[in-house]
C-alpha cells in the first residue's frame, strides 16, 4: 500500500496498529467483555491469550469490525471502524475461527472473489491470487472444490483470503488450529515476515509454546477482562520452570536439596524434578554445578513456554 | 513497507469517492460479485438441476392432461345440441395456458422460498456471512446481491416452463402478448417472494425457521387471503340505497334473439334501503393473492356476448370477481343509487397494481429490516445468533 493511493480524507497514521481501550461488550446478560484492554503495535505479532470464553472471540469481532461495543473504543490504524468503516475494512485482514468456505467454489474462485469484493484493480486479481496460492501452498488444489480440501488446507485458503488485500492489521483466530507440524512452521514464518514488513498480526491461541516462538507481546484476557499485558522478553525474565531428570534420580534430589533449592517432582511420563529459576544465566549455572558434582543429567530445559508460565500463574479466577 | 508489500496491488481507491456514475457502478458491480458467488455456490449443487428436471416434468404432465382432458370434451360436446348464444368453442389453448399458467404460478410459489429462504442466515450457520460483511460490501449490496441470485434462479425455472405456455398460444386463441403478459407477471411475484424469503432469512436465526415462515407466508398469500376476505366480508355488512329492476320481458334460451346487450333491465320505483356488504372495504385483502395479481393482469377480450350465456376462462372469473369485489355494491349490486350496473366490469379498473403494491410494500419491509440485521459494526444480535 502506498500513501499516494489514499485520499487525504481518510489519510491517518498509517500502520499504527489496532488498540482498544476501555471496550465493554455484552450478550443480553451476559458480559463478553468487560473493560477490556488491548494494543497490538504494527511491526509486531501480539498474543491473544486467555481460557475458554474468556472473551478473545468478541474481542477480535470487534477488533474486526464486525461487532459495536457497548462503551470504549477502538481504532485501527487510527480509525474508528464505526465511522470510517470502509478504510478501516481496507486495512483489515481477518481469519475467523469458524472455518466457513464456500464449499461449491474452487480455492482460487474462493480467492478471486474476495478480491472482488475488496474492488482490487482487475489487472492485478489473477497475478495476486496466484502469489497467495503459493504463499499458502495450496497451488495443486487451486481448481478443487473447497470441500475437497483437508482442515488444515482450508485453514491455509482461509489465511490467504485474510491476507488478498494486502491488509495492515492482521487478525488471526486460532490460525494454528488443524494445522500439521509443518504447516505450524510455515506459519510461524509467515506471521514473522508480515510483522517484519510493518504489519500489525493479532494471534489468538491456546497453544502457548507456539506463541513464545511467535509472539513480540501478548495480552491476557480471563472472564472478558484484560489480565495482563506482557512482552515475551518480560515473560522469560519473571523466570520460568525447568524440568531436570538424572539417571539416578535419588542423587539429583540430594544434590539439589544440598544446594538449597525447592522443587517438585515432575508430572512427567520421566521420573524428573522441576525447579522455578529466575533468569537463564541461573540455569547456566545450575547445569554446571550439576555437571560438575558428578551428577548423570540427561535432560535439563524450560518445562514450559514463558507465555505458558504467566499463563499457568494467572490462576487468580481460572476455575 | 517492505519490497515484498511493495509487489503487490494494494486496495483500490476508496468507494465512495468517485462522484456520481461511479458511485452507482462501484455499488451494482458489488451486488454482481455476491450474485456470482451466490450462483456458483447454488448452481453446482446437483440438488438444482434434479429439481429443474422435476418441474419440466411436471408441467409437462399437466399440459399433457389438460390437452388430452379438452379433447375429450371436445368429442362429447360434437355429439351434443349447442344452444345459440353460446360462444364458440376458443381452441384448447385458452384452456390449456390457464391451467399451465395456474400451474407454473404454484410451482413458482413453491421453488421461490427454497431458493432464497436460508440465503443470508444458511450463510450466517456456515460461517461465510461474516467473511462478506467484513470487506468493502456494503449490507445492501450483500442482500441484493443475494435477493437478485435467488430470483435469476426462480427465473431460470420460469424459463424452462415458457415451452409449454408458447405451445398453448400455438393451439390458438391467444395472442403473444398473453405470453409476455403473464411471463412478466410471473417473474414478478416469484420476485416478491424472494425478497420475502431474503428478508426473513437475515431476520430469523435458523435456515429451518426461515424457510417454514417463508412457506407460511407463500400460503398467507395464495390460501390466508381468500380466508381473510372471506371473513372479513362478515364484517362489513351494511346498506345500499337501491330501487327495483324492471326485465322486459324476453325468452331466454334456444331461439330467443340476441337483443341489446346493455342494459337489459331498467330501474324504477323508490330508492329504499338494502342489505349488502361492502366488499370493498375487504377487497384489498384479495388483491394481495398472487393469482388475483397475475389473473388480474393479463388482458381478455371485452366481451359482448349477453352474460348468461358467457363462461369465461378461469383468468377471467378471478379477474372479474376480484374487480366487483373493489367495485362493491355501489358498482355491482342490481339498481343501486337507481343506476343500471353493467354486469361486467370494464378492464379500465384493474386491481392488481394494488395488490402488488401492497405485497411489495411487504417485501420491502422486511428486506429493510433484514437489512438492517446485516448492518455492521452490530449493535444488537437476535438472541441466540452469532455474527461468526
């Protein structure tokens, strides 16, 4: 997207991202979303993460224009999407988590329409349908009807027709789901280099190692409320769990119990133990020390993601 | 941005924008995107073409009958003494574009709700609804565009039904103009019912529900109205100032002579009180029926054959006891207000811009309030629906 191609009307500070403030929502008695919070900066891919009806769904319906809020607003890019619904509309790419496709049309069909319906020139449909097909490895399949395609395909042609107009904020919900190892990776990638090119991308999930992988930032939602906002460079410096199992695992405990170190024995398939150690250059030494006292370590590593830290402590109301 | 970005094409202008000519253009060019999106989606599902097959067949039979059936008629009457009077037989075209018309008219209000009665909430259940709402279209487009594929279907299968009424016209009696007539007005109230079926589909939460209301509303239409005028006729009981009619006195029957055929009584005496329902006040009712609507609108001849004698097509009848019905009985009850009624009503009242009138005033309404469900961002969602 140029600057040249927006009339100055509309003309706003371009890629700023999307952010909420204050965004109240409910469903007859039900309060989706209470006060809400929320800011994902464009250059960075922002985590959405909370439990089960936590509220992320309303919140990215919002987010994408599709729902009002009751009170507090939002903007895109620096827009109201009540007001400049259409501007807003061009800057957004959304990916619902309902898989819906029309099933009769081809991959491609599929593609082209929503081309369509986002009025991109005529001249640039075909060659820029073609580009997402490859994008989304879904070349083979393009002149298949969508109902042929597995889950995790039309997951993938569901990503693409998100991403046909170029859009500025990117709004993913639970993108990953279905998706093979492979296509995890592939993703992984795709999400960093849109981020890299200055884009906004919005991820909610439940997979939370994924997310460390992913994520610049994220944003904990809980019972339609914003729990906490953290950096993931913040997470992995509250400290996290590591997971430690010995050939003899008496002698690992007697050594960590020497060294005056709490730890609990692990919830593994392994006999381990896992220990809280509050930034890496701990667990450096840590390894050394065990090394070093003789003890046969044969695994030593993060139990868990840092966002699957916050998330797992953020036990205030989970139930 | 970044080179990558940089390739690719970007959205376009902002609608809108462009003043005048373009505006228009950019919105109808949205409304047939939706279309050939809702037409590819619909028409490669075999379902359609089975029942395409199903229709042609049927009205096939029914021509089949209806031309074997006169034929037979035909045969009986040539053995039987014709009183004099009585106007000749027409051909069995006449007989046989009625009952197809009626016919196709049925089916097209049976297969118009199917097409367009889980247009917007079919898409809400499959989870698409929301994919159209969050790009450039605009609700109205969305909903015309998908008003304007159910009804090029219901046209399709109009289509294929237009064989059997040329082969009518072919058998005489009627002229092109009935074709094009009743086509018109065929493709017309399979238009209303669409837009009645679109606009209940992006009310009503469930496909089902919608479709079952739709069918409902089919039937309010064709049955609910004749019982409506039928009870409300009740209720409007009143006077009508009138005197008594004199008959000279004259044979009917065989060799009785044509005489005069307006008027054929005189009224005389004082004008006194008599019972008789206003019709008129109810008659509305009847004008709203589909087959009033397009029966109303297709021209027959005037006639000028004395009344008794006339049998008319069913075309006719409906016409004619719709039109006395709005007349009323100042214009049709013997010797009201002491003036001699003409017995059959002239074709300068026709009815039916009334009755279409109203059932586009309710096609409208509820297109207009489906529209405003599709209205995003939403501020109220029907209970119990989601927008994705």
């Amino acid at each position: 997207m140029s600057v040249a191609e927006i009339p100055e009307a509309t003309r706003a500070p371009l890629a700023s991202g999307v952010s909420a403030v204050g965004v109240s929502r409910r469903f007859g008695t039900v309060h989706a979303v209470e006060h809400m919070d929320f800011d994902a900066p464009s250059g960075h891919v922002t985590a959405l993460i909370g439990p089960n009806g936590a509220g992320k769904t309303t919140l990215l319906l919002m987010l994408a224009s599709l729902l009002q809020p009751d009170s507090g607003t939002i903007t895109v890019d620096g827009l109201d999407p009540a007001v400049d619904t259409a501007a807003v509309r061009r800057r957004l790419g959304w990916m619902p988590d309902t898989l819906g496709v029309w099933e009769s049309l081809t991959a491609r069909e599929i593609l082209v329409q929503m081309a369509r319906f986002y009025r991109l020139p005529k001249a640039g449909i075909d060659a820029r349908v073609a580009e997402l097909l490859a994008l989304v490895r879904l070349e083979e399949l393009a002149g298949q009807p969508a109902r042929v395609l597995s889950k995790g395909q039309q997951q993938r042609l569901s990503l693409a027709r998100a991403l046909v107009h170029d859009p500025s904020v990117l709004l993913l919900d639970e993108p990953a789901a279905g998706l093979d190892p492979g296509s995890r990776v592939e993703l992984r990638t795709l999400l960093r280099n849109l981020a890299a090119a200055g884009k906004a991308v919005v991820v909610s999930s439940h997979v939370l190692s994924e997310l460390d992988e992913i994520a610049d930032g994220a944003v904990f939602v809980n019972r339609g409320r914003t729990v906490k906002h953290q950096t993931v460079e913040d997470a992995a410096k509250q400290g996290r769990r590591y997971a430690i199992t010995a050939l003899d695992p008496a002698a690992l405990a007697a050594k960590l119990t020497e060294m005056g170190l709490e730890f609990l024995p692990g919830t593994g398939r392994r006999p381990s133990v896992s220990l809280m150690l509050n930034h890496d250059d701990g667990a450096a030494a840590l390894l050394r020390e065990l090394v070093t006292s003789g003890i046969a370590v044969v695994s030593f590593g993060p139990a868990s993601g840092a966002l699957e830290e916050t998330y797992m402590n953020l036990d205030t109301e989970r139930k | 941005m970044s080179k990558a970005a940089e390739t690719l094409p970007g959205p376009a202008p902002v609608p809108g924008q462009a003043p005048g000519r373009g505006a228009v253009a950019g919105y109808l060019g949205g409304i047939r995107d939706v279309v050939v999106l809702e037409l590819k989606q619909r028409l490669r599902s075999r379902g359609w073409y089975i029942m395409l097959a199903v229709w042609l067949v049927l009205i096939a039979l029914v021509t089949a009958i209806t031309w074997a059936g006169w034929n037979a008629a035909m045969e009986s009457r040539a053995v039987m003494p014709v009183p004099d009077g009585m106007p000749e037989p027409q051909g069995p075209g006449s007989a046989i574009f009625e009952v197809v018309l009626a016919f196709v008219l049925l089916f097209a209000l049976l297969v118009a709700p199917a097409l367009s009665a889980n247009a917007v909430n079919g898409d809400r259940a499959g989870g698409t609804l929301a994919i159209l709402q969050v790009t450039l279209l605009t609700p109205g487009q969305i909903l015309w565009g998908k008003f304007c594929a159910a009804w090029l279907v219901a046209i399709a299968f109009l289509a294929a039904s237009t064989p059997f009424l040329v082969f009518a016209v072919l058998l005489g009696g009627l002229s092109a103009g009935h074709i094009l007539v009743s086509l018109l007005m065929l493709v017309v109230e399979v238009a209303v019912i669409c837009a009645i079926g679109v606009g209940i589909s992006a009310l009503a939460g469930r496909p089902l529900f919608s479709i079952v209301v739709t069918y409902l509303a089919v039937a309010a239409l064709v049955v609910g109205s004749l019982i409506a005028f039928g009870l409300g006729v009740q209720l409007t009981r009143g006077t009508v100032l009138a005197n008594q009619p004199v008959y000279p006195s004259m044979e009917f029957g065989p060799g009785s002579a044509p005489g005069p055929f307006n008027p054929e009584y005189t009224c005389e005496g004082p004008l006194v009180e008599q019972e008789a329902f206003h019709t008129e006040r109810v008659a509305w009712l009847l004008a709203m029926n589909p087959y009033v609507v397009v029966a109303d609108a297709i021209p027959y001849p005037e006639r000028t054959a004395p009344v008794y004698y006339y049998s008319g097509g069913m075309i006719e009848n409906i016409s004619q006891g719709a039109r006395s019905a709005i007349a009323g009985p100042d214009g049709t009850y013997t010797c009201a207000n002491g003036q001699v009624q003409p017995q059959y009503l002239g074709q300068s009242t026709p009815l039916w811009p009334l009755g279409l009138t109203l059932q586009v005033a309710l096609a409208g309404l509820l297109l207009w309030l489906g529209w405003r469900s599709l209205v995003t961002p939403a501020r109220h969602l029907a209970v119990g629906t989601r927008i994705a």
